[in-house]
C-alpha cells in the first residue's frame, strides 16, 4: 500500500468540461504507465471508514475482450471493441479485512462487519460506486477518456471473471483515446438553481 501522488498536473476544465464520455476510440494504445497512473489518482477517493472496495479489471487482450463482449448490451459491444481498454469496475464484499490496516483508528471495525455480511455489502457497493465517480475523473486526468457503462449481464460477469470471490462488478468502463466523432453532444445539465438550495 502506498500514498504515491501523482504529479501529472490538470485543471478542473480538463476533468469536468473538455472532456466527457466516449464512444467510439482512434485505436491508440494505452500504456502499463497510463493504467497505473489511473489507479494511483483514483484510489484517493474519499470512502467510508478509509475502506476502499474498489477492485478493477483491466481488460487488454482480445482473449479478455472475447469473454467480456458478448455479456455485455448489444448495444454496447462496439464500443467496448473499439476501447484499448476496457476496466471492469467491482465491489469487494470482503473489503473489511484490510481495516486493521487502511483505519488502524477504528478498533473493532473489521470484527464488527465480519459479523454483519448484509451491512458490509451495502458500505461495499456505496463507496464503491463512489470510487467508480473517482475512477472515471482520474481516467480524464490522465489524460484520456472513459466511456462508463452498465448496460451488461451482472450476473454473467461475476461469473465468467469473480467466480468463488467475494467481488461484485458495478461498470465497466472503455478508456481510450477518443476518436473524431467518438462522443455525443452534450445533454443539458441542471442548472445551480434546479439542483441546489441555499439555506
Ligand atoms: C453509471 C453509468 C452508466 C452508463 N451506462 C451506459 C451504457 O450502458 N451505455 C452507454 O452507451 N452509455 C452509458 N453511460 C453514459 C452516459 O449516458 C453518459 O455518461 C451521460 O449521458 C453523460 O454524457 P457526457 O459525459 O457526454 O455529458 C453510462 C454512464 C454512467 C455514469
């Protein structure tokens, strides 16, 4: 476990404005130094108790991509075709066993959730999901882009790639480089005074 940081250097217009979901790719590599620079930017997404149940699958190879295409949407297989890269994004139910060691402050944390699998699945699958948030913004910061998607077989995935684990996908996420044409416009966006109330 380490806390390197990263020293790529971004703006808030990079991350959030420029760039924003990608269909279709140019076909350009990503490297083993692009993945890890994702990883290391991601993993600093606040969760609850430090707990961390993000686990990520990166899926390069046409092997990989032959087993994980066809569980996907119909709809979706294209794109994950023409992705470099496609992650598979899962919550580890099992996350608690590394408390004593990601939150040495909470005595008792891991032994309380040892007893109590219904809880632990729910905090795995939250803060999960939070870190997926975190995952995708930190594709952008390094530099490339990220097509999130759902649309797949659960199920299906669970079993072709977390079988007898304790890992549950959430997303699978094509990163790549986008290629012209390769995202739709932009939908409207609810504005401060829709989302937002002052008190
Ligand atoms: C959790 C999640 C699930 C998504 N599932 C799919 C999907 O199954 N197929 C797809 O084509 N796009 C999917 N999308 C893409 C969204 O429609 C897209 O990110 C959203 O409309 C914002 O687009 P923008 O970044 O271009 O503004 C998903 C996005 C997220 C965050």
């Amino acid at each position: 476990m380490t806390n390197q940081v990263d020293q790529a250097s971004v703006t808030a217009t990079d991350i959030f404005t420029d760039r924003h979901t990608a269909y279709g790719f140019d076909g350009a590599p990503v490297s083993d130094a692009e993945l890890a620079r994702i990883y290391e930017l991601a993993k600093f997404t606040p969760t609850a108790m430090n707990g961390q149940p993000l686990r990520v699958v990166f899926v390069r190879s046409e092997a990989g991509k032959q087993r994980l295409v066809p569980l996907l949407a119909e709809g979706n297989q294209a794109k994950s075709l023409s992705a470099p890269v496609v992650a598979i994004l899962a919550a580890d139910t099992e996350f608690h066993v590394n408390l004593p060691v990601t939150n040495p402050q909470m005595a008792g944390a891991k032994e309380w959730l040892d007893s109590d699998p219904d809880t632990r699945a729910v905090i795995a699958a939250n803060n999960a999901w939070l870190q997926a948030g975190g995952f995708i913004l930190a594709v952008r910061a390094a530099g490339l882009d990220a097509g999130p998607m759902t649309g797949f077989d659960n199920a299906g995935v669970d079993a072709e790639f977390f079988d007898g684990t304790a890992l549950r996908s959430i997303m699978v996420v094509n990163i790549g480089h986008v290629a012209d044409g390769g995202n739709f416009p932009r939908n409207p966006r609810l504005g401060f005074d829709q989302a937002v109330t002052l008190l």
